[in-house]
C-alpha cells in the first residue's frame, strides 16, 4: 500500500540509483550565519559515531510530542482551574499535582519549557544529517524520517504561535460571543496553521520534480528560531508584548474591516503582524514554487494530479471548522481538531516523500483509507446522522484513528526500505557497500 515493487526496486538500487538524487538550495539566514556551523560542532564534538542517525530523528519526534503535549495543557488553563476546584476539598494525590499543573501554566514558564523544547528539536533535527554524512549512513529511509517527522512539527509550532499571542478559540469564543465566529479570527485560528501546512506540502512537491529542496530567506529553520525567541519573550514579558496594539498603523479602512467581520474600533497588536508576516511569507514560497514544479516537471506524475489528495485534505478541514467553530464543543475540543490536523497532514506528506524517495508515482490508497474517508466520514455525520452519533466523541474517534494509521504507516514504511536497503533500523550498518 505505501511502497510499491517498482519503487522497492529503485530503493535497492541506492546509491547507484542515477535518478536518486538529494540537493539543497539553502537561503535561510540563520543556518547561513551561525546554525550549519553550530550543528557542525555538536555533531563533531558531542554525538558518538555509533549513535544511528535515526534515533537523533526519532529522539526529535518523543521531543516535539511532549512540547504537543504541554500545548495541550496550555490551551486548557480555565478547565483545569475549574477541575482542580471541584477537587479541592481532597486531599489526593491527583489534586495536588493538578494544582502544581495549574500554578506552572499559569505562570507562563509553559513558554520557557517549549522555547527550550524547541531548541532541542531543532539541534537533533540539525544534526541527524551531519551525523548520517560523517558515519556514511546517508540512505533515502533518512529523508523520509527526517522530512515525516518534520511534518509534525509544522503544526505545532503554528498552534504553539497562537497560544503566544492569545488567539485561540479558547479566548476569542468568550469575548466575541456564541453566534458567530468572525471571519478574521476563523482563518487565523482555522485557515492559518493548515495553510503553513500547504506551504510546507509545495515545498516538497517541489523536491519531488526538480531534485531539488529549496530553502527561502524564511525557512523552517528561520520559524523554529522565531518561535523559540518568542516563547522566551512571552515566558520573561508576558502576553502584553503580543497583545500590544500597533498605534502607528493608518487607520484600517471600514470596507476591510467589514469584510474581515470586525467592529470599528478593532485595534490590530503585535500578535497579529506576527501571523501576518507568516502569512505574506508562506504565500511567497507557495507561489513561486508551484510554478516552478508545474514548468520543471519531469517525473511521470503530474504536480497537479499528486496536489489532489493535499488540496482535499484542506477543504474538507476549513469547511468542517467553519461549521462548527462557533460552537463551545469545538470550542473545547479545537486542540483535539489541531491533533487531527497535525497527523493528517503527515499521513499527505510521508505519501509524496516516499514516493520520491522511491522514483515511483504518488500512491493514493493509503491516503484514501488514512485522512480522506475519516474527514468524509464527520462531514457525512453533521448531513445525515447528527442525531445519532455525538460530535465530540466522532471526532476524537476519527483522531485517535488517523493517529494510529500514521503509526501503522510509519513503521509499514521504515520496515519496507530496511528490507529493501539491507539495513537495520537501529544499529550503524557494517556491509561494505553501505559504508
């Protein structure tokens, strides 16, 4: 299902597969300056030859989880507060570290965590090729790890923004009432981390057509440095630096701001030129790559045809939310929605990575049966039995689902090219033709 003969027969060949190729264009500004150079000293001087590249890739993804994880937490202060009250006449165990919980995130060292969180995926990150380079354990199977678990990130890093700058659903819905989430603020909470996503997609379908990986000025690395810079900021400033109006801005024109549902008198802050420039700069990137794959396509696949599943992926996401952001069990549950995001997006990507990585054609039934079917299926349940099936219970079932297809994927794939490279996944390979 996700790696085909044909494609099994090309992985073999590595590395004297010919039309197996792996080159970067790199513009980011900070792994110009100073971050190839530091990776480069960490790698030298404080990783063992005889750790495997791989684990650096899978001790990155255990890493970015748990910064998911304190996202969570973050994201439900207010519900914790009120748990840890009903609680509070006990004298539990559980309630005690509840409070502990409550008083941590409360006190804004959550940010200081994933700010350190994130420097520590971004050095493993870094460093899992160098390391693969100096022990000459380069193979396609590192790409797919690398890129799939980068994938993950993605989502987490945009979410972990909103939180910075206190635009979530948890605060909007509360100060902007229950009829009707504004359009500005539904494409931020919505539309914003699943259109980072998209960019991220346009990148490699680029990769996939052109053998080569562009990085821009504003890469993913130059996003991870941001976002660890802002975690510190809002963890030692507090959320009055993001949530500081911009006064020196002209005045917005009444048309736009109508458009975007706004009254009047709405003041745009700090937070919301941050996802402006993500914005203006996602959009920059996606344009000129996709013109790029489309005039320098040369697989048997056409750019267009492979964007399908992505291009779906999105509708079906947006249209949901849209539906149903106004309601307070989206509402509670919006970090559950981002999880489902978050795995779905990875099950698009490892699609189009592996089929690169094994010259072959994007293959579409494992994305059919992984995303697709479940996000058709929550549609299907808000036409047809929205008074049979609960809302909140479908759509943590169709999450833990597609969490698990991932995992299923995963593994399938890793286990397919380590047969098909005669590697083992987790000890340094000693054949001679590897090395």
């Amino acid at each position: 299902m996700f790696l085909s003969q044909k494609g099994a027969k090309h992985v073999a060949m590595y590395p004297n597969n010919p039309d197996y190729k792996f080159s970067v264009v790199n513009h980011s500004i900070s792994e110009r300056i100073f971050m190839n150079a530091f990776w480069g000293y960490i790698t030298d001087h404080f990783i063992p030859a005889w750790i495997v590249p791989n684990v650096l890739t899978l001790s990155g993804w255990a890493i970015m989880l748990i910064g998911w994880m304190l996202a969570v937490y973050g994201y439900y202060p207010n519900h914790l507060r009120e748990y840890g009250m009903n609680m509070g006449e006990t004298s539990s165990i559980e309630s005690n570290v509840l409070r502990m919980v409550i008083n941590f995130i409360q006190s804004d060292k959550l940010f200081l965590i994933t700010g350190i969180i994130f420097f520590f995926y971004q050095t493993v990150d870094g460093c899992d090729g160098k390391q693969a380079r100096k022990t000459k354990q380069c193979s396609p199977l590192g790409e797919i790890l690398d890129h799939g678990v980068d994938a993950n990130s993605m989502t987490i890093v945009m979410v972990n923004l909103l939180l910075l700058i206190n635009m979530t659903p948890m605060t909007t819905y509360y100060t902007e009432g229950v009829e009707h989430t504004p359009l500005y603020y539904f494409i931020t909470i919505y539309v914003f981390p699943v259109f980072l996503c998209w960019a991220f997609f346009v990148a490699h379908l680029n990769h996939y057509h052109t053998n080569i990986f562009i990085m821009d000025l504003l890469s993913a690395t130059d996003i991870e440095n941001f976002s660890i810079v802002l975690n510190l900021l809002r963890w030692y400033v507090g959320k009055t630096l993001f949530t500081t109006p911009l006064t020196f801005l002209p005045k917005i024109p009444e048309s736009i701001l109508t458009f975007l549902e706004l009254p009047e008198t709405h003041v745009f802050t700090i937070g919301d030129g941050l996802v402006l420039i993500f914005l203006i700069g996602a959009a920059s990137s996606v344009i000129q790559l996709t013109i790029r794959s489309l005039i320098k396509s040369n697989r048997n696949q056409s750019p267009l045809i492979q964007s399908i599943p992505m291009v779906s992926f999105i509708i079906l996401m947006t249209t949901y939310a849209y539906k149903h952001s106004h309601e307070e069990w989206m509402v509670r549950h919006y970090m559950t929605f981002m999880t489902l995001n978050m795995f779905g997006f990875s099950i698009v990507l490892f699609s189009l990575i592996v089929s690169r990585a094994s010259i072959d054609r994007m293959h579409f039934e494992g994305l059919t049966f992984g995303i697709l079917l479940p996000l058709v299926v929550l549609h299907l349940r808000d036409h047809f039995f929205a008074h049979m099936v609960n809302a909140v219970n479908l759509l943590i079932g169709v999450t833990i689902y597609v969490a698990a297809f991932y995992l299923h994927m995963g593994s399938s794939i890793i286990g397919s090219f380590c047969g098909a490279l005669h590697i083992n996944f987790l000890r340094r390979s000693v054949s001679k033709d590897k090395l």
